[in-house]
C-alpha cells in the first residue's frame, strides 16, 4: 500500500498520523554522510536498525529515531554479542561489500537496492518513521517506542 507521508498510514488496525520531525544537528550530520550511498543490507539488534552502506560504514538508527555512523568494524566491535555471532555479521558484510548476496546469516537485503538521496524524519505518537528517498526506489523504515518493532520495506 503506498500513501503520502505527511497523510495517514494503516498499519494493521491502527492509523498512524505522521508529522515531519525536525532532525538535531548530530542527526544533520549523519545524513550528510550517508546521502550518495547505497543501501546494502541490514539487521536488527537491540532496539535499533544497523544498516550497510557501501562506503563501509554502518548506520545505526534507533528506536526513536537517532542515529549513528561507524566504520564497520568499530560498530561490529561494539555489539555485545558472542564471538560466534560477531563472526557471522563480519562474514554478511564482507558478502555484501564484495556485491554477493548468497549465504548471509545474519543481514536482510532490502526490499530494493537503493542510493539514498535524502532522508525524512517524521513521527506518529509512539511511531517513528524514516524515508529514505532513493535514486529509483524509495524505502521506508519504521519503527515503535512501545513494541521495539522494526520493519523496513519499500515504499
């Protein structure tokens, strides 16, 4: 289903009024960096998004919607998981920084490949969601302060 972002969304059973948000600075700052990457992949860990840009870097985004940016290996470093599991992810992305795609463990491939172009913050009560504008398809992220939910699909 495809709506306007600035108009109302179903999602299950609950409609979801989404106002844009103003971004703070660090915010500001994050996006700046990431716009002209691509999208490659992504995992979910802990109450927030950690997505592969193409440039190497990790781009964290949390539940309300801030957000960091860290070379891979320092993101992965800091993850508070079994070495087993960190193997794993360091595995995906070299995968997906050497543009394969077959036998990741850990990381999802987005809905689309997609260059971001710009990022929108809008918000909706407990809801958060974040438009990844792309250079052929745009992606949605959204997620929820009460259920720690994350969806990521194309839009």
């Amino acid at each position: 289903m495809q709506s306007s972002v600035y108009g109302l969304l179903l999602m299950g059973t609950e409609l979801t009024n989404w106002t844009p948000q103003d971004t703070s600075n660090h915010q500001d700052h994050v996006i700046a960096h990431v716009l002209g990457a691509t999208f490659l992949g992504y995992f979910v860990f802990e109450e927030a998004l950690y997505v592969l840009l193409d440039i190497g870097f990790i781009w964290m985004i949390f539940l309300d919607g801030e957000m960091g940016l860290l070379p891979h290996p320092v993101a992965v470093g800091e993850l508070e998981i079994d070495a087993e599991a960190k193997e794993q992810i360091k595995s995906d992305v070299d995968i997906l920084l050497s543009e394969g795609t077959e036998g990741l463990l850990r990381f999802h491939l987005p809905p689309s490949p997609c260059q971001i172009k710009d990022v929108s913050v809008f918000a909706g009560g407990a809801r958060r969601r974040l438009l990844i504008t792309g250079e052929e398809v745009n992606l949605t992220i959204e997620t929820s302060l009460e259920t720690a939910e994350v969806q990521v699909y194309a839009s």
